[in-house]
C-alpha cells in the first residue's frame, strides 16, 4: 500500500490526537481515514498545519527534531516588538530547560489574511497587538508561547503556517488535503 500524507489546518480547541479530551475535541471529528497517525504534535489553543501519514519512517521524520525539518510559525504578539526582540529570537533565548537554537524571526506587516478564530482573540484597547514570523528548527513544550514571552512579547494566537516545504496555502481551518506531490518533497 502506498503511503499518505495528510495536511490537515488543525482549527482553534482540536487535540493532536483522534480522541477527545475534556472540553478539547479530537480529529476524528474531521478526519475519518484508517491508518494515518499525527507526524508531530499542535497544542489544542495552537492552529493551523498537521501532518498525518501511513509511513512510520515518514512520520518519525517529521516529527524528530533531529531532522531539523523547519517549523514556520504566525505570531500573534502583545505590544509590538522592536528589531532587538526579534534580533534576540534570532540568536535563541534562554527557556528554563536550556537556550533555544537561533530563529528566523520577522516583523508582519501588514498581517497574514487570516480566518476569523472561535473564541476570538482577547483585545485591550490600550494595547496593541502585532505579527511575527518564527522559524525554529527544534520542537520543545510550548516552546513558540516561551520564546515570545521571554523577549517580552506574549503569544495571544498561534498559527503553524509551515512543515519543511509544506504550507498551509488555501486550507480552511477543519479542512484537509492529500497528495502524491506532498510525499515526493521528502524523497518517499
């Protein structure tokens, strides 16, 4: 049997896993495919790009950050960073399990054309919010929410845009897509 790939844009309150959770849904709620499993976990208040697949090996490098296959993450921040919090994201920040690998880090302007989010994002009129794009090569605990929070910048929505040469491009949230062309980008 052939292996599959899944690119799933992985909605606001979804675990990385089939089964519910508590008030969290699972993806069995929009992905009703045997044996596919999630290549690399999305925390449930984190949208956007999941990969599932068939292939064990697939999914082992995807997921394994030894693989040092990119993440590229929209950033959602409280205030608006300077050039020296993004400069500070890029030679990697101190977490309290040790200093991130360096980022690509950059201002948004104007903001990625985005999906409304249920719930929406909390807003305070005497605080302005702005964008970033971050690429890290590593995948620690709510290691994105840390980075931004440790230059000073908290994380109010996050959106996975990219996995290595997969993107998001035109994927409703809850929606996904399958594809010969996907697999053939990681040489299966």
């Amino acid at each position: 049997m052939a292996s599959r790939l899944i690119l799933f844009n992985k909605p606001y309150g979804v675990l990385s896993q089939f089964t519910p959770e508590g008030r969290w849904r699972g993806l069995k709620d929009y992905i009703d495919l045997p044996g596919v499993y999630v290549a690399g976990r999305l925390d449930a208040d984190s949208e956007g790009l999941l990969l599932l697949t068939s292939d064990g090996k697939l999914q082992a490098r995807i997921a394994d950050p030894r693989f040092k296959m990119e993440k590229t993450y929209w950033v959602q921040v409280e205030g608006t960073p300077d050039e020296a919090a993004l400069e500070a994201l890029r030679r990697g920040v101190q977490l309290n399990d040790g200093a991130t690998r360096p980022a690509r880090a950059r201002f948004m302007e104007p903001p990625p054309a985005l999906w409304e989010r249920a719930p929406p994002v909390r807003v305070r009129q005497s605080i302005p919010t702005a964008w970033i794009e971050l690429a890290i090569k590593e995948g620690r605990n709510r290691q994105v929410r840390r980075m931004t929070a440790a230059v000073g910048f908290p994380t109010l929505r996050l959106i996975r845009a990219a996995i290595g040469p997969y993107r998001l491009d035109g994927l409703a949230p809850g929606t996904w897509q399958e594809g010969d062309a996907a697999l053939s980008a990681l040489g299966t």
